[in-house]
C-alpha cells in the first residue's frame, strides 16, 4: 500500500489504512519529538495525541507534502504550544526587578547560539557517512524520502531506516543539551 492510497482509504475511515500509517510512522514521530521534549513518556503522548486528530480529522485531512512533514509539523506545533505554556509559568515566577540589562542577555545569547550550533554540527558530523548525507538531503534541503531515494538510487525504506538512524544518534549526542536546543529551536521557528 503506498502513502497516497492509504491516505485515500483513510479519508473513507479504513482502518487497515490508519494502522498502516501508523505503523509506519508513529516510531519517527516519537524520535523527531523526543530530539526537543528529551521525555519518551511526553513524546509518546504527543505522538498519539496527533494520530487522534489525524482520525478525528481524516475526512477533511489536508495533506500538501508529504504524511511524515504533515506529522512532523504537528509535532512541531504541538511542541511549540507546549514550551509558550511551561514557559508563562516560568516566567511568572521570576521577579523582574532582579532581571539583568537585555544587552547581557542579549550577548549571552549570541555566545550560547554559537556553541549550541557547533555542538549539534559535530554531532552531524558523527553520523555515518550515508545516514549523514541522507539527513543533511531530509533536514537541510528539505526534500522527500522519494527524493532522496530516487538521487541516491536507493528505496525510500532504506532511505526511512537511515533517517531513524540519524535520529537516534543524534538524540544520543545531544541529550545533555534538549532544554537550550528546544529553546534555540524556538527561536530560530519565529524569525522564518
């Protein structure tokens, strides 16, 4: 069954169809939300959160790319609304008057985003050879696991295995740094 078929079936709440997006999707959703939420038990929740609306919503579903950007962009979205939410309540608690100048701030800023950027292009750097270039084609150029299969003259299987991959290790090589990753995450979602 390929993506367009089943998506056709589930639109009709087939759910052979749901069961096999599911499937075939619910693994890199929870390791694409654990990179920012650094919680399986979070990321899970998240996860099936989104396959809920994703049947909820499967008559009227508007998928432009392809499912998994779709689903990546819910999580992102979701991820999103749930730092704002944990985020007021920090901020809230914080006394202002001991706040330091914004131009301290501002320039700590800067320093942090540099290391946090060096340290996540070394983690890149780590990967395997064809999982790196594999997720530098998925991430940095944006282009599709059919894309990338049919340049690299591979099946989007492999090309899916290979991503999960990347994924993994990543989350391995930068679990130290989810919280500021997430925040610089944030950031970088506001000013595109």
């Amino acid at each position: 069954m390929s993506e367009t078929e089943a998506l056709q079936l589930l639109a009709m709440g087939d759910m052979t169809a749901y069961r096999y997006l599911f499937d075939h999707n619910f693994s890199d959703l929870c390791n694409f939300l654990l990179i920012y939420l650094h919680s399986r038990e979070l990321a899970e929740e998240i996860a099936l959160e989104i396959f809920t609306y994703v049947w909820e919503r499967r008559e009227t579903l508007q998928v432009k790319a392809t499912f998994k950007a779709f689903l990546f962009s819910s999580a992102k979205n979701r991820a999103i609304s749930l730092y704002r939410k944990e985020q007021k309540k920090l901020f809230t608690s914080i006394d202002h008057a001991q706040s330091i100048s914004g131009e301290d701030t501002s320039s700590a800023f800067s320093i942090e985003n540099v290391e946090l950027r060096e340290i996540i292009n070394s983690a890149i750097e780590k990967l395997p050879v064809k999982s790196k270039q594999i997720y530098l084609m998925a991430w940095e150029q944006n282009l599709s696991h059919k894309e990338i299969a049919e340049k690299m003259g591979i099946t989007p299987k492999t090309v899916e295995n290979h991503v999960g991959i990347a994924l993994r290790k990543l989350r391995e090589s930068l679990s130290p740094y989810y919280h500021q990753i997430f925040i610089l995450f944030l950031i970088m979602s506001f000013y595109k």
